[in-house]
C-alpha cells in the first residue's frame, strides 16, 4: 500500500507571509498540526498493515523542505517537492500541482490535514479529491484497514461520530487528535538532513485539472469592533460610557446628602 501525504510549511513569523515567496531557505518554517496528525496517520496505518510506504509531497519553494525533512524524520520512506509559488486565494494553483503529482505517485491512499493552520481554509482535500475522481472523507478522527479499504471514523455535526467505508484510492483529511505526532529520530533526521529533495516539475497543464474557483467570497462580519484612544483614563471613560450605553452597567449618580 502506498500512502501519500501532502503537507505545507507554515510560517514561524505570521501573520508575515513573506518568507513563502522566496525562493530560498531564510524563512523560519514549521508544519501544522493537521499536517503532523496526517503524517502521522500514515506511519500508523503502514505499521498496522506491516508493509507499504509513505510519501510526503508538498507543493512550494526550497524554503518549505524543512517540513519534508521532518517527515522524513518522523519515519517517512520519501519526500518529495513540486515547485510552486503559493497564493492563499488561488487555491486551484496549489491544488493543480500537487494533483499533477499525484497522478505520476498514484497512491492507494491520499492524506491531507484538515485544514491550513495558517489561513484556516479547509479546501486543498476536496479539490484534489474532485480534480482525481476519488472517493473521499473529511475531518477524519481515526482510520483503520479493512479488508481492500478502509473503516473511517468521521466528525459530524452536533458533535456526532459517522463511520463510513471507502475503497483503496480515496482521499482523507485528517482531523487534529487523531494521533499524537511522534518526534523525529535523531538517527533519521541526522539522515534527512543530508538528503536531497527530489523535484517534481510539471510543464503548465501537464495534467488536466477539471477544478476552477468560480467565486471567492469574505464572510460578512458578525459583530462590530471598537478601538478606544486617547490615554489611560479616556480610554477608561469611554469604555464605561459604552458599558453604561448597552446597559451592561448601571450608572451611579452620587445625591446630595447621601
């Protein structure tokens, strides 16, 4: 069985996205929560079964190979890299390259973290899940092997657990406490870090990829935000002058005499 994760870097200096588009490796990278939980779904899932390999890809600059070399650390068997130059609102542009590196991999599994930890956006999975055809789930909470697929235990609404069954070639993401992420092996890493990345390059439209983004949206607000000034003891006025306002707090009126 082969399993392939895809993970991203996440800046160690947000809300500075800057680092990511630089093709070089000063930035300061770590990978995700969801992403960990992914990788590490992986290594459990190739332990259970007792064979099988585990590939990382991700889609970015040289300066998002620290997350690769950690999951090679982590006891992943491969890495590998797709150049690309991330835009947080074209998604379709990520997802295009890492479906085009998919289709050369073909994996039995594909993993993906639930979610982005930097922009929150929960999209790349089901993208790459529609652009390959593939039956998938989402926010995984455990996964297990069953027979020539996989019994997968998804969160719900309301809080509701949901287990479904899914075929070899499928997608999952993966929610975060699934697994807890194990650290790298010193061993491995000392390994990973001497190790070359091999790229994956794709000439543009090299696969087709039937996904577009039609429309992209910003939620509206759901309540309003204040942001007092002047010094201390304005700013205190103020505030109690809106507490008084929405009668979160009842004004005191000193009387003569009392």
């Amino acid at each position: 069985m082969h399993i392939v994760v895809c993970v991203k870097a996440i800046s160690d200096h947000l809300p500075d996205l800057g680092s990511f588009q630089k093709d070089d490796a000063s930035g300061s990278v770590h990978m995700g929560d969801w992403d960990s939980a992914a990788v590490e779904t992986a290594l459990n899932l190739r332990e259970s079964s007792g064979e099988g390999r585990v590939t990382v890809l991700t889609a970015g600059p040289v300066s998002w190979e620290p997350v690769l070399r950690r999951s090679l650390g982590m006891g992943a068997d491969a890495a590998f890299r797709v150049e690309h130059k991330p835009d947080p609102v074209n998604l379709q542009k990520t997802a295009r390259a890492l479906h085009e590196a998919l289709f050369v991999l073909k994996p039995d599994l594909v993993l993906c973290g639930a979610m982005g930890e930097d922009c929150m956006y929960a999209a790349i999975g089901p993208m790459l899940a529609t652009a390959g055809n593939l039956p998938f789930l989402t926010m995984a909470m455990g996964i297990e092997i069953n027979g020539e697929g996989f019994s997968v235990l998804c969160e719900g609404e309301g809080g509701k657990r949901l287990r479904y069954a899914l075929p070899l070639g499928c997608l999952i993401t993966v929610q975060t406490g699934i697994y807890s992420p194990r650290y790298p092996k010193l061993s491995l890493m000392l390994k990973a870090d001497k190790a070359e990345i091999p790229l994956l390059d794709f000439a543009e439209k090299d696969v087709a990829f039937p996904v577009s983004a039609e429309k992209f949206t910003v939620p509206p607000p759901s309540r309003k935000v204040s942001f007092l000034e002047g010094n201390i003891e304005e700013k205190a006025g103020t505030f109690i002058h809106i507490l008084i306002q929405r009668g979160w707090l009842q004004a005191c009126i000193a009387k003569e005499g009392a």
